[in-house]
C-alpha cells in the first residue's frame, strides 16, 4: 500500500512513520510548513513548524530511506486555524486551534492531496487507536491515556478515517516511542514535546489577541448586575477563568468571582460564584459523525469530553438532528445532551467529543450549556 507519512519533525511522527515502512508498505514522507516566518515558531518546546523541525523531519527520512517532501501551507494554516482562532474569540468564543489543525489542515488537506497522487493512506503520529467493528473501522482512544489524542481526532469524518494509518494507537507510554527512535537513530528521541498554541509560541495569548483585535475598554459585572471592574476587550477572558480580573469590588463573602461568561453585544464580561459554573446541558451544532450507527436512543455507556485532555462525562440523555426530540427541545441542527453530574467552565466554542466506551462517535462545536 502507498502511505504518505506526515513527519513533524518530532518523534512521534517519525515512529509512526518507521512503523509503517516496517510494515511493508510504500512510504513517502511530508512535512506540513504552516508558518510564513518557521524560525520564529519554536521556543524551547513551545511551538513547532519551525525550520529545525523540518530538518529533524528531512534527516529522520534520510534514516527511514524514504522520499521526502516539504509542502507549504502557511496560507491554508492562515485562513482556515489563525484568522478563525481570532474570530471565535471576537465573537466570545473559545476555540480549540489544534482541532480546526486537525480538521481542515491535517487531515482534510493531506488526505485531499494525498488521493490525488495516487495514496491510498496516510499515517501521522497521533496518539489514538484505529480497529475494526462490526460495520466498519472505528476510531477509539489511544492506548495511553496521558497521550491520548481521540478528542482532536474526532473531526477527521468517516471517509478520512477509512484511509488513515495510526501505527501509535497502541503504545503503552510516550517513554516506549522514545526509546524506539532511539533504537532506530531517528535523531529526535529526546526533542521535547511541543505544547500550547504552536502559531503563539512565547504563550502570550492575550498579546497575541492583542495585536490582532487592538482594546476595547468595557465593564466587568456580577450575575446580578453590579461593576465590579474593567476590561481592555472581551476576549481576553474566559469561562472559567479565576485570575487576572484585576477585581476592585470583592465578593460580599470574600468567595472568589470566576467568568460565567462573555457578552461581545454589550463588551461586557460576567462573573460570579464557582457554582454558576456548572451545567448540566449542553447544545452543539457542526456535528460530525464517526458512527451515527451507533447513536440508539439508551446511553449505556456513553460519555462526553469538552478539552483534549479533560474528564469524561457520563450522558443520561442525548438527542440529535435526526429525532423528533430534538426538534421539539429546539436542538439547531446539532446535538443536545444531558449530564449524569455537573461539570464546570463550559464555553461555547469548544469542540463536544461523544464516546461509547472508547470509541469516538461523532464532534460537535459547543453552542451554549446551561444549568438545566
């Protein structure tokens, strides 16, 4: 089979690509140029696309044996991740960058040009495992659960997960991927992982906003109402968020005042009490599905995940698009689902992932959650 390998520049990429010459299959491998200034997008490891990541990615083919390529996609990186992070957020939103990466850059675009030439897979390091069910392949978490990549994973549609190769999905620790490049003097088995926002490497989002969207002075005010303080623009905040508030008027029971949410119309930003963090219901629209099958009217088993690396939680109810249920509660061409238990700091922009056990059923972006 003819594989295109993505390859990072780090060592998970490179792994997963080794696995896959091992397997027998034809490999060339790709590295996705997403920065129009790449010797600025790495600090220490904050950040990737840098020009050093596309010479550890040229000199781990090199060892592989296998044809690589560089392609730029700055532009498409620009337009469809950077300039939409920046739009969430000006519409009070808070987004998840890696899933749009995933979504429209990753996947969608490597696997669109991947059929053109002739591929019939393409294979990238991440952290998730791929088998085979009962009506098809399904997409479940990865095997380590600190690693574990399903939730950004979840956009990639059923069509590209019938041609993905996901040679890591098994692996017991990040410790045992590191060892094996060495082994196989890959030349990257002690880069550190990337993290963060990889177009923001120095990890200041708000300047990054900043620059972008310039200041807008508004109100800082309590559920109830009262100003309690002021804010340079909106969307320097988020749900959830305890610290920089920069508060003048504290709390009548000396309790903390968290963000409940983010109001662009009025260029206000609400806050309150911890507790007015928790919801019980969530709204998505945008759904993607991975095993629409799967979606009977119980929840046996059935979980949601609202960050990459979040808690799941356990679902008593979910209805969606296709139900009349769903009509009748008003659910906007999307999905609405009711919590076992409470959880908290649920904003609308973030990606609404919906397991069965392991396995990915479908993604939606988060329209609103309430309390009940």
């Amino acid at each position: 089979m003819r594989v295109l390998a993505a390859l990072s520049g780090g060592v998970d990429s490179a792994v997963a690509a080794a696995r896959a010459v091992d397997a027998g299959h034809e490999v060339v491998g790709v590295h996705m140029a997403l920065s129009s200034q790449p010797q600025e997008c790495r600090i220490g490891s904050r950040g990737c696309c840098s020009l050093e990541d596309a010479a550890d990615a040229a000199r781990a083919a090199e060892v592989m044996g296998i044809p690589f390529y560089v392609w730029d996609l700055a532009e498409d990186f620009e337009e469809r991740v950077i300039a939409d992070f920046v739009e969430q957020y000006a519409l009070g939103r808070t987004p998840n960058p890696c899933v749009r990466c995933n979504e429209f850059v990753k996947f969608r675009e490597l696997a669109q040009r991947a059929r053109a030439l002739g591929f019939d897979a393409v294979c990238t390091g991440h952290y998730a495992s791929i088998r085979e069910g009962e009506s098809g392949r399904e997409l479940h978490r990865g095997a380590d659960p600190l690693k574990d990549q399903s939730y950004v994973l979840a956009v990639m549609g059923r069509e590209e997960l019938s041609r993905v190769i996901l040679p890591l999905g098994e692996v017991a620790t990040k410790a045992e991927v590191r060892a094996e490049a060495e082994a196989r003097g890959l030349g990257v088995s002690n880069k550190p992982d990337s993290y963060d926002i990889c177009f923001i490497p120095d990890g200041d989002t708000q300047g990054f906003l900043r620059a972008r969207l310039g200041f807008a002075p508004g109100d800082i005010v309590t559920s109830e109402g009262e100003l309690v303080g002021r804010h340079d623009g909106y969307w320097n905040f988020t749900v959830g968020q305890r610290k920089g508030l920069r508060l003048k008027n504290p709390a009548a029971d000396g309790r903390p005042r968290y963000v409940i949410e983010t109001r662009p119309d009025t260029n206000q930003v609400i806050v309150g009490a911890a507790e007015l963090l928790s919801v019980e219901r969530i709204e998505a629209n945008d759904v993607v599905w991975l095993a629409e099958d799967d979606m009977a009217e119980e929840c046996r088993n059935l979980f949601v995940q609202v960050r990459a690396h979040g808690v799941p939680a356990a679902v008593s109810g979910l209805v969606h698009e296709d139900r009349e249920a769903a009509r009748v509660m008003g659910v906007e061409g999307g999905i609405l689902v009711s919590l076992a238990e409470p959880i908290r700091g649920v904003a609308a922009g973030q990606s609404l992932v919906v397991y069965r056990g392991s396995r990915v059923l479908g993604e939606g972006t988060i329209l609103r959650a309430s309390r009940g």
